[in-house]
C-alpha cells in the first residue's frame, strides 16, 4: 500500500534559486538539474543557446559540442528513454545532421542536468553548462505566435485570440507577474489590519446595485441575475466579523464597447464597520496603495524593469469635493459643465491631468457625490441631503475605485428605498441584516484590471485581463 506524506522535494533547482546561491555554485562547481520550456534555440556551429523558460524567467543553457558527449535523453510518453550521444569530432567539423539543435524544438518541455557559471551576457549574469537534456513533452505543432521576440508584433485581437500562447512572451506575462503582486499586497494587508476573507455566491435573486445592467438567468426554472458586486453580502457580514474582504468576479451587462470597460471583471473589495467618518475608508485605501506599491518595489523589480513601469508617488492622496472638481477643470481648461450629476470620462481625465500638474499628484479622490447617482444604500451627508459621503478614486485620469459610507439605520434604509420608488423584494435576508442592528461601516471597491491598467501605462483594459470578456469576446 503506498503512503504519501507530504510534498517531496525533486532534486530540480528553481531559477530563483539558482539565482540566489550562484556565486557558491559557481565556485564550487556543483552540478544542477533545472526545467522549463525552450523558449528559443540559437544554434551557432560549435555550440548553441537554448533559453529555458520557467515561471521566474530565462535562464540561458548553451551545449558546447566541442567538449565530447552530450546525453539527450528522451522520455516518450511509455517514459522509455533513448539516449543520443553527440561523438566530438561531428561538432568539430560543424556537421549539423543529428546536432543537439535539430533534437530540441522551440515549445518542448525538459529537464536539463550541468554546471553553473557566470556569464555577464547572460540573462541574470548566469548560464548553464549542459551535460544531459531529458525531454518531458513535445508540441505536435509550431507556435502560431514569435514569443521568443522581445515585442511580437500581433494585434491585440490575435495576442487575445491565442491568450496561452501569447502569454509565454516575457513581456506580455510581466503584466500578470504585477497584477499578481497588487491583489497579493491587497490580501496581506488586509489581514494585517483584521480583516476575514470572505467568498460570496455570484448568482442571487437580486442585484446590489439595481438598475438594467445585469446578467439574468434562470437558476432551475426560478429566476437568477449574476452579481455586479458582492455589496450586499459584504456589507451583512461586517454585522460578524467587523471587517472584511473579498477578490472575486463582477458582472456587468453593460453594452459598453471601450477601452475601458469589460463585461466580467475582477473587484477588490473591502467593508470595515466602527467608522466615524467616511474618510476612514478613503485612509485605509491610501494605506493599501502604499503597501502594494512598496511590495511591487521589493519583490516584482524584474517584472517592473521589463515593461519600464514607474510606480506613482502614494505618500499623500489629494481629495477634493465632487463639485469643487468640476469647477476647477471648467476653469482651468475651458470646458462647459454639462452633467451635474456625474463625471464624464473627460472631466475624469481633465481632472487626473490637473491634480498632476498642479500637486503632482497621480492619484486623487472626489468625494460627496450626488445622492440621485448613487445606491440606494449610499449615506447622505447629514448636512448636505443632496450629497452623499461617497467618494471615487481616480488614477491617471480613470476612476479605478467607488466606495463610501453605507446607511446603517434599518429605518434611515427603509426610508431611502422608499423615496426611490423601491420594494424589498429579493432583498428580504439584507434587509433583515439591519432590522436586528448594524454598526456604522463603509467600504469600497476597486477593479483590478483598471488599477493593473493604469500602472502599466496601458490603453486598453484589455491588456490587463488574462481572458476578456466583452460584447464580441466569449472565448477562450
């Protein structure tokens, strides 16, 4: 009977690793086993590059023919192994007929076994010096896309309609390496301030938000919408755990066919209750930016070199009030208020712009928007009825975050909902969340690809999204 453990560590050197401790190997010359896919083969007659990609990037192997055998071996999928041994005086002359190069095949999986040493050409300074090659997998076709280049050169139609594929460049992967480290320092922070991981159902009787924007479906002959936002269930399990956090799915039924707009999307989200004031919300934000951005910095230099990235100065945040903005864009650039109730993508670039050149600022938070164009569950400023104590985030000119405080009086909710003409229907298990007390709370939400958008310098949401969804993409 076999028993298993626990996970065994395989006698294979990660290229972090390998990068770590490569001054010790290079001295003492140890031989080391590392993996990967051939991301690119240069065969230049007495010896040939053959640049491994892994998850930590290339490391560059290169097979000196002129030193005598080199053991190919290959696992079929019966795992037999043939061995092809290369003789010295075949390399010598240059001949090319059974070379190592013509063995290896861009996009195959294999396990290389040689010695480390230093080369300042190389990728990280490092190369390996390659005694035996054992190939675990072989593609059954080409690669439809050039990933070895440094730009590939496709469209973003055809990057998105072979994603898996055109991920494999170096660059187009750094994207996802980054937006990894932003929901990463997201998580990790949150759970430094107490806040609990919570995971909410993406299909419900009603939506969060209301409105016509929502997917619907029939849920076993009952009907079903997909969740716009996961507010509700946030918000009733602040009532539990006081402070709370999710990254997860959205759906939007919006018929938007931008740059800035996808139809499913990531939401980072988070809910705190005991606030005193809305601009706690706004606080622990700046506080996550600044922790995400120092994280980045720390751990993700590799990935913030290759695409050239300058993270934005998150030390102060400017706020300034909904209508302030609007005022100060009109005057500074001419431009006519035309919706008083809501910013226009331009206002919202206008406004990035000015807080840049006037405070340097790439960040800025506009605060007390109006009641009419907010959630029912949105609090109104006491003092101003018409304004509520909302607020967006907006980076470089593009809204990235909407949050505010929450009403958290079951009458004060009722009220609302009844001045908009609103019924409780669907909406009875929340409702009831506040019929037996809640503490004051607010939260937020922020979308992950819009944030990865803007970081990157990117103009297409797009490009910040592993699988897109939007009113032409269903697929892959």
């Amino acid at each position: 009977m076999e028993k298993i453990t626990g996970a065994v560590r395989k006698p294979v050197s990660s290229l972090k690793e390998l990068i770590t401790i490569a001054d010790e190997l290079v001295q003492d010359g140890y031989k080391v086993t590392a993996e990967g896919m051939i991301h690119s083969i240069r065969d230049m007659g007495e010896f040939a590059f053959v640049i491994l990609r892994s998850r930590d990037g290339l490391l560059q192997a290169v097979l000196e023919k002129k030193k005598g055998k080199l053991d190919l071996a290959k696992e079929t999928e019966a795992a037999a192994q043939v061995e092809y041994t290369q003789e010295t005086e075949a390399a010598k002359t240059g001949a090319q007929e059974g070379s190592v190069s013509e063995k290896l095949h861009e996009g195959e999986a294999v396990r290389i076994t040689g010695t480390l040493r230093e080369e300042e050409r190389a990728p990280y300074g490092i190369e390996l010096v390659v005694e035996e090659v054992k190939v675990l997998s072989k593609p059954a076709a080409p690669l439809p896309l050039p990933v070895d280049k440094w730009k590939m050169g496709a469209s973003l139609e055809a990057r998105l309609n072979q994603r898996s594929i055109s991920l494999r460049n170096v660059r187009e992967r750094a994207r996802f390496r980054i937006q990894e480290g932003i929901v990463r320092g997201f998580r990790d922070f949150l759970y430094e301030q107490g806040f609990t991981e919570i995971h909410t159902p993406k299909i419900g009787a009603k939506s969060a938000e209301g409105g016509a924007n929502i997917f619907k479906l029939s849920y076993f002959h009952h009907p079903a919408v997909l969740a716009q936002s996961p507010q509700f269930y946030k918000q009733m399990m602040v009532g539990v755990f006081d402070r709370v956090f999710e990254t997860g799915p959205v759906f939007r039924a919006e018929k938007h066919n931008t740059k800035r707009h996808l139809n499913e999307y990531t939401s980072l989200d988070f809910e705190m209750g005991y606030i005193d004031d809305f601009r706690e919300i706004m606080e622990m934000e700046t506080a996550v930016l600044q922790y995400i951005m120092e994280m980045l910095e720390m751990e993700y230099e590799n990935e913030l070199q290759i695409l050239q990235v300058e993270l934005p100065n998150v030390d102060v945040i400017p706020a300034v009030r909904f209508d302030e903005a609007k005022r100060l864009v009109s005057e500074k650039y001419h431009r006519p208020i035309r919706s008083p109730y809501d910013l226009e993508p331009e206002e919202e670039q206008l406004i990035g712009t000015y807080f840049k050149e006037e405070q340097g600022a790439d960040f800025v938070f506009v605060t007390h928007y109006p009641s009419r164009k907010r959630p029912f569950y949105a609090m109104d400023d006491p003092n101003e009825p018409e304004v509520t104590l909302s607020f967006d985030l907006l980076f470089r000119g593009l809204e990235v975050t909407t949050g505010g405080q929450r009403i958290h009086d079951y009458a004060a909710l009722l009220e609302k909902m009844a001045s908009r003409g609103m019924t409780s229907e669907g909406m009875e298990g929340y409702l009831d969340t506040f019929r037996y007390g809640m503490p004051p709370h607010g939260g937020l939400g922020i979308g992950m690809e819009r944030l990865t958008m803007q970081l990157l310098g990117e103009d297409n949401v797009r490009e910040a999204c592993l699988f897109p969804r939007d009113l032409g993409r269903l697929a892959p």
